[in-house]
C-alpha cells in the first residue's frame, strides 16, 4: 500500500511528490498523458519566479526531471474511480488497481473552447485561454477578448494598445478606458491566419478586425467527473480545501486548478502541492 497516490501530474502534483518523498513517504503518481501539465500546453513562462523567459516544455521537463532524481514513480494511466475505506483508499485506472493511505487529487481543469474554425490550429500562435499568463506577450498590440470577467478586460487594457472586447453576455458593458472597444451582441465566427499565426478575427456581421491575439475566457470544467461517487464538498465543481489542503473527507487532499480558489497559475498550484504533502506527513504520522 502507497502512503499517497497523487492523481495528475501537474505541477501541483510533483511538487507534492517532491516533499512527501523527501520525507521518506512511499508515493505514486498516476498522469494520464504526460507530466507536466497545462504548463506543456503553452509556449514561454515569463512569470515564474527564478525562470526569466524559460520555454514552458523544459520547465514542465525540469520538474519532470527533479522527480526523477528521487526515483519517485510516475504511472501514465487514467484515474477512473476512487473508493473510499477510511485508512484504505483504492485507486482504479484504465489499466489497474491501487491501494493507498492518503490521496491528493490533482488532476486540474479542462477550458472551454468556442469550437470555431482556426482556433486549435492557432493556440499558442495568436489564440490564448489564460489572460493573466499570455497578455504580457501583446504588450502595445492591438487584442481582441471574449470574457465573463470585467477584471480579464481592464488587466488586458493596461498593457495592450487597444482591446476589442466582444461582449457574449446579453448585458451591454461599459468601460471608461480609453483604449478599450466593446462590441455588442456579436460572436466571433471566424478566426483568420496568416503563415500560421492570427491575422483577424469575423463577427457574426462579417466585419473582421486585425488582432495580435484572441483572449478566449469563457471559463473551465474542473476534471472531478471520476470521483463525482465520493461526495467531495465543491463549488461550481471545484474541490473546496482548509488551509491544509484537505478535503471534508478525511485522508483526501487536493491542491491546483481543481481547488475553488481565487488565482490559478503555476506557482500557487506548487504551494498547494507542498501544503498537502506536508499535512499529509504530520496526519500520517
Ligand atoms: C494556455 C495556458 C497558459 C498558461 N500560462 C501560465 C503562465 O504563464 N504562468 C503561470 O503561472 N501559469 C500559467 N498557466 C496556468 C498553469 O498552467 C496552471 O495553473 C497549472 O498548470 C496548474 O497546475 P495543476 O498541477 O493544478 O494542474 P495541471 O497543470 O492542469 O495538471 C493536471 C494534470 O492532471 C492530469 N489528469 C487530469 N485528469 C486525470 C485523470 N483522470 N487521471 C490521471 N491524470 C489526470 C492532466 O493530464 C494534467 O497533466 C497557463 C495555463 C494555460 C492553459
């Protein structure tokens, strides 16, 4: 039996594995593509601290590698199930079974796409999911943003020439910046390339605007569907934790994008990651 099964392999994850390793503890981690996480799904990482402008594939490689150098084993497998026995907890992927005394869920949290043309192809070339992380990039660019969030509008304003904001909702929004153009009633149609990156974007009414970039905020599905049995206590599907981070059921902790949090980025998913591992080496004891 593990003393703790990590599901994801995030760096939520490795960094939890790191400390409970370190502290002797006997730990697996179950991804089901590649460790790393979301952090392999974009380009450059400017805002990690210690990592000036490092390319987001060798940072995720670098914690990757870091888990490695402790021999701590990484199963690529998808968790499917999770049954809870109060000190038994039994992990059940696509491929086997598993046995342990304490679980961190961290299996983070899938964005929702609009589903139009261009944008798979242009994600990461001119198409961005995460405002906070990506504007920096289009600094005195002209951007375009589809949000729920006023604040994702007025962040992107401080930084780019112009925002083109299309407004989704059905409220009619105001902005007093200047440098800030809302669009009502309108969708986005069409995403435009040019040599493979962004060029523009067509509204529902055919007009098309020259844009560096498309902040598509549209929100996030946590990925809690395989352990919807255990009634873990969530809001609007995310994992609610104490400052430990544990959850209401006892010997399960969780820690990254799937916790109800305020700010979601690498560096509070690595906190988080190492605030469980180390509740769970004082709990074990
Ligand atoms: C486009 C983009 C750019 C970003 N840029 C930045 C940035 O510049 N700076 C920054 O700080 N943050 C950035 N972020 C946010 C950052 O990547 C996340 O906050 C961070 O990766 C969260 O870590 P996590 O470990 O909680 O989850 P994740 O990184 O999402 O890792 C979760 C892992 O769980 C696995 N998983 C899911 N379900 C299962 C299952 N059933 N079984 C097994 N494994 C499973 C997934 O495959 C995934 O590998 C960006 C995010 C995106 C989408």
């Amino acid at each position: 039996m593990f003393d703790t099964i990590i599901i994801g392999g995030g760096p939520a994850s490795l960094s939890a594995a790191i400390y409970l390793k370190n502290a002797n503890k006997n730990v697996l981690i179950i991804e089901k593509e590649v460790p790393g996480g979301k952090i392999l799904k974009t380009e450059k990482i400017t805002n990690y601290l210690g990592f000036i402008e490092e390319d987001a594939s060798l940072l995720a490689y670098k914690m990757y590698e870091q888990t490695q150098k402790l021999n701590i084993p990484i199963n690529i497998e998808k968790a499917i199930d999770v049954e809870d026995n109060d000190n038994e907890k039994t992990v059940i992927t696509d491929k086997n079974t598993y046995k342990a005394k304490t679980i961190i869920i961290a299996c983070g949290r899938t964005q929702k796409k609009l589903g139009i043309q261009n944008e798979d192809k242009l994600y990461g070339k001119g198409v961005s999911y995460c405002t906070k992380c990506d504007a920096s990039l289009y600094k005195d660019k002209v951007v375009g943003i589809i949000s729920n969030n006023k604040d994702d509008v007025l962040y992107l304003s401080n930084i780019a020439k112009k925002v083109i904001f299309i407004n989704y909702s059905k409220k009619d929004v105001n902005f007093d910046n200047d440098n800030i153009e809302v669009i009502n009633n309108e969708k986005v149609i069409k995403i435009n390339e040019k040599n493979d990156i962004i060029k523009s974007i067509t509204l529902s009414s055919n007009k098309e605007y020259e844009i560096s970039c498309l902040f598509i905020e549209t929100g996030y599905t946590p990925n809690i569907d395989f352990i919807k049995k255990l009634n873990i206590e969530t809001k609007n599907n995310y994992i609610i934790t104490d400052e430990n981070m544990k959850t209401n059921i006892n010997g399960i902790y969780a820690a990254g994008d799937i916790v109800y949090k305020k700010v979601y980025q690498i560096i509070n998913a690595a906190s988080e990651g190492m605030v469980a591992a180390l509740s769970i080496v004082k709990d074990l004891k």
